[in-house]
C-alpha cells in the first residue's frame, strides 16, 4: 500500500478587507462620537467653572460685609463721607436717610477709617468701581473690585444708607444699610474652562447699629 497525501482545501478564503466607503461611514461615526463627547465635556466644564465662581464670589462678598458691619458695630462718630463731594454729612433725624458712596468712622483705637465706593472707568460701566478702605493717613487698599453701586432717585450712585438720631444737641449714626452688588472675580475661574464672568453678580445687603450710639 502506498502512502497518500493528505488533501489540501482548494477553496479561497472569504475573508476581505473594508471598502473605502465602509471606512469613510467608520470615520464619519468616529468623527461624531468624538465631538458628542467634546461637547458634554466643555458643558460640564462650563457649568463647574460657573458654580465655582458664584460660589467664591459669593463667600469673598459675605466675608467683606460681615467686616463692613463689624465695623460700623465698634466704631464711633460716624458720619457720611464722599471722595468727591467734602460737604456729604449725616442729616437731621426728621429727614430721610442719607445715601452715600462712603462711611467714616474712629476705630476702637481712636484712627480714622473710610470705607468708600469709587466709580473706575476700567470696568466699562458707569455703576462699576471699586470699594475701597483707608486708614487714617495710610495708602487706601481696595476690598472689592468691579462692585455695582446703586442708584437713588436722582440717579446719583450710593453704597450706604445712613440714619441719624440726636444726641447732646449733635448727630449721631443710629443705623447703617450697605446695598452692594459683587461681579464674578477673575480669581475664580480656571483658564482652562474659559468660563470667566459666566455666573450672575451676587447682591447682599447688610445693616448695623453702632454699639456705643446704643448707651
């Protein structure tokens, strides 16, 4: 018996590669998955940029109005104060309170504190400036960039609302109302998310009475 070789398939395989137009419907699919994708990203970026900017906006506002009023708590012979106009002072208790862009006061160690609402032609706006804080001689140091003013009904900008009682014959701060409106800091939003000024301004308001007008 002789040996036999063992048989060789002579059929062809059926396998193939794609056509170019299975590859082009591949890519195009690919193409719109990735830009789905980029989309979601760049929105989840945008809203957590936007939350963390309200959010730091909001503390860095709180934080300064609760110095505001801790002030006006421990200081003494307030008054109304403006950096353009030396005549604003507290009015007769039968008048309607005072507004004004800036408060004076002494501190409980006798200087001389101004806090004050300054128009900065930078920010584009004419109800957006700065606030400010000086003490006694010193340079003033700003608190709060790009704050909104408001406005009374002679369209003059105000920060404070001061109201006096009478005492000894003279005047005296018998409360305090600071209306103040916060835009979102630069220092908020990371540049990569490219969100900065997305959130809304945060407005707060605040009121004091000093302690020592209070004996």
């Amino acid at each position: 018996m002789t040996g036999t070789r063992p048989r060789t398939s002579s059929r062809v395989s059926g396998r193939r590669g794609l056509s170019l137009v299975e590859t082009l419907v591949a890519l195009v699919i690919t193409a719109l998955l990735l830009v789905a994708v980029t989309v979601a990203l760049n929105a989840s970026f945008h809203a957590y940029a936007t939350a963390s900017e309200s959010a730091s906006t909001q503390s860095s506002t709180r934080l300064i109005m609760q110095r505001l009023t801790k002030l006006v708590r421990s200081g003494r012979l307030h008054d109304a104060y403006d950096p353009d106009n030396a005549g604003v002072t507290l009015g007769p208790q039968q008048q309607p309170p005072v507004q004004t862009v800036g408060i004076q006061m002494l501190s409980t160690k006798g200087q001389l504190l101004k806090v004050y609402w300054k128009f900065n032609a930078a920010h584009g706006n004419p109800d957006l400036g700065d606030l400010w804080y000086q003490v006694g001689t010193n340079d003033p140091e700003v608190l709060l960039e790009m704050a909104r003013c408001q406005r009374n009904t002679g369209n003059q900008p105000y920060v404070f609302t001061l109201s006096s009682v009478e005492s000894g014959g003279g005047l005296l701060l018998h409360r305090a109302t600071i209306d103040i409106a916060a835009n979102p800091g630069s220092d908020a939003t990371l540049s990569l998310e490219s969100a900065r000024g997305a959130s809304d301004e945060v407005r707060l308001i605040g009121s004091a009475m000093p302690r020592k007008n209070l004996k």
